[in-house]
C-alpha cells in the first residue's frame, strides 16, 4: 500500500531550488530564434515563497517551466531539492497551478483532488482521505460532492491549489493563478494560499505581475529583465507573518515601492 508523506520534511537541507547558469532559447540554429533567458542564477531555501516579477516577455513563465523540467534548459542545470529537475519531476516533489483552474467539470470536486493521487497509485480509502483533509484545509469542506462549475471562481482555484497539493509535494509551482480573480477575491485566496503553505512548510515560486500581490506573498521578488531575461535584482520582503492589517502597514507600502523602483530601473535599461 502506497502511504501518503510530506515531501518537504524528507528534504529539509536541500535548497528547494537551485539554478545556475540558466539560458533558453527557442527555435535555436534558425531564423525564428527566440533567446528567452540567459545565464540566470537563482537559489531557494525550503519553506520560501519567492515571486517571480518582471515586464511581459521577459521570461517569469518560462523560468517557471524550466523548474519544472516541462521545457529543457539551452544551457545550464537546475536542480530541486538535490535532485536533476527532471528526476524531481519523475518523483513528483512539486505541485502547479495556473491561472486557469484546470478542472474536469465531469469529475466532483473530490475526484478532481484525488486525480493525481489515482495517477499515481494510491488506494481509493487514501484518495477520499486526503481529499477530505485538503477541502477542509482550503475551507470547502462542504463541497466535495459539486462539480467545479457550481463553484465561483475563487472556490475552483481553492480546488486546483488542493489538487496541486494532494500529494504533499515539497514544491509548488504557481503562474498567475490568481490574475483572472476580482480583487477582493484576490486578496482572500492570498490570505489563503499563505495559511496553506505555512501549514504544510511548502517552498513556492509564484509568477506574478502584480507590485502589491508579490509584496504582500513573498519572502523575496526576483526582479527580471526584457527579454532576453537576467535578474536584475532581488528584493527582500521581512514583514513577517501576513494578514489584511499588512496592506495598511507603511512598511508594505516601502516594499511595494521598492519592488515598483526596480521595475521602473529595468524599464530604463538601468
């Protein structure tokens, strides 16, 4: 019988994620060349939320995928928690999300969360386990028997973020998938994805446009610059732990000026 485990607690001295040297590019040797990304460097601790930031195009997607060995690199290496990006992948120690939520409206929400664990061998009793341990940890206890679209938005991305962490992965992956939301909303399931990940200690690398969502989620934002994207700096985030009282506070206001001060530089070519 397969046992459900946390990941993250297995690796717990390991970076989460380590790139070093990255470059992408697209169509290489033709006319249509794309050069994505080039010699980006980038290390992230277990347990550390990390947004990824920077004008269209520059690269925040493509990095993201790069980790998750969904695209190979053109140079360089990556690793997740000690591990080539592509054997993390066969291990399944990371989770994603998008900004669409991704469910089968012919499955129950339950079935939706329980699809990765039913992929990967668990038992029935474990996949209503779980899933029943996930809807009341993303607050939808009630909802298991629905399908995804007798939910609001808001709850469907609740169902993705509990079927992206079904499996107790050390890493979740996130592109934007909040950027579709109202902004209240937005702010709930911020407030949300912060309660969740704190709970089961898991490492995030979150694409973002948003100054203030990046502000208010992270450890640290990684600033990146136009394409062909590079770090152009990295801003520490300290405010401590997160709640609606953070968005008053002046220091999230000097954060979030922080972080748009460094957009504005990289607009400028500085």
């Amino acid at each position: 019988m397969t046992t459900l485990t946390n990941n993250a607690e297995q690796s717990s001295e390991q970076p989460a994620v380590v790139v070093q040297g990255i470059s992408k590019t697209f169509n290489p040797g033709t006319p249509e060349a794309v050069q994505a990304l080039v010699d980006v460097d980038l290390s992230i601790a277990p347990g550390e939320f990390v947004s990824l930031i920077g004008p269209s195009g520059c690269g925040k997607s493509t990095l993201l995928r790069l980790i998750a060995d969904l695209l190979p690199p053109t140079d360089g290496s990556i690793k997740v928690f000690g591990k080539p990006a592509a054997q993390a992948r066969i291990d399944q120690d990371y989770g994603m999300a998008f900004q669409s939520a991704g469910l089968f409206d012919w499955r129950k929400v339950a079935a939706n969360i329980e699809l990765p664990l039913e992929l990967m061998g668990y038992s029935k009793a474990e996949r209503s386990a779980r899933s029943a341990e996930m809807l009341e940890l993303v607050k939808l206890p009630d909802f298991g028997d629905h399908y995804p679209w007798q939910l609001s938005g808001g709850m469907q991305q609740r169902v993705a973020i509990a079927r992206s962490l079904s499996f107790k992965p050390q890493l979740l992956l996130m592109d934007e998938p909040f950027g579709a939301l109202d902004e209240m909303t937005r702010e709930h399931m911020q407030n949300e994805l912060l309660a969740i990940t704190a709970e089961l200690g898991t490492s995030v690398v979150f694409v973002t446009h948003s100054i203030s969502e990046s502000a208010f989620l992270s450890d640290r934002v990684v600033v990146l610059s136009p394409r062909p994207g590079q770090v152009h700096s990295i801003v520490d985030v300290p405010l401590g732990e997160r709640s609606d009282d953070t968005r008053e506070e002046p220091e999230f206001f000097e954060k979030a000026t922080e972080i748009r001060e460094a957009l504005r530089a990289v607009e400028a070519g500085l």
